[in-house]
C-alpha cells in the first residue's frame, strides 16, 4: 500500500503481509544479508525481501514512513510513528 499522509504530506509504503508471511520474510531477509555479506548467491525468495527491506530503508532514510504489516495495528503503527 502506498499513499500519502494528509496531515503533513509524508510518503507512506506498507508492505501488508500474512503473520506466517512476515515470519518468513524475516528469516529469508537475515539469510539474505548473511549469504550477500559472504558474497553467496540468494534465492528468490531472499533477493525478493531482501530487496523490500532496502526500499523500506530507501523511504524511511528520505523521511518518509514505511514498514511491514501482518495486522491493522501493525499499519497503524506505521503511518502514527
């Protein structure tokens, strides 16, 4: 989801994802900065979270407000930090 936030015109990206769909985000996304460290191939999977996370770092770095979200409050939280 992306959009932005009314009250101050901020960039707002939420990758909404399942609670089982987040667990394994997370764990393909640390292998990923694992093998990329030793300059290992990744698979699919890990080079699809791994490259989410950057864009999440990309947003937030440019300050806006982005995040993961397996729930509303999740979102919420997100877009009130």
């Amino acid at each position: 989801m992306i959009g932005i936030r009314k009250s101050d015109g901020k960039f707002v990206a939420i990758e909404v994802k399942t609670i089982d769909g987040l667990k394994r985000h997370y764990r393909d996304l640390e292998i990923a900065k694992a093998k990329h460290a030793r300059g290992e191939r990744i698979s699919v999977a890990q080079r699809r979270a791994l490259e989410q996370w950057m864009f999440v770092r990309l947003v937030v770095d440019s300050g806006g407000l982005a995040g993961f979200a397996a729930s509303e409050y999740d979102a919420e939280r997100i877009v009130w930090i």
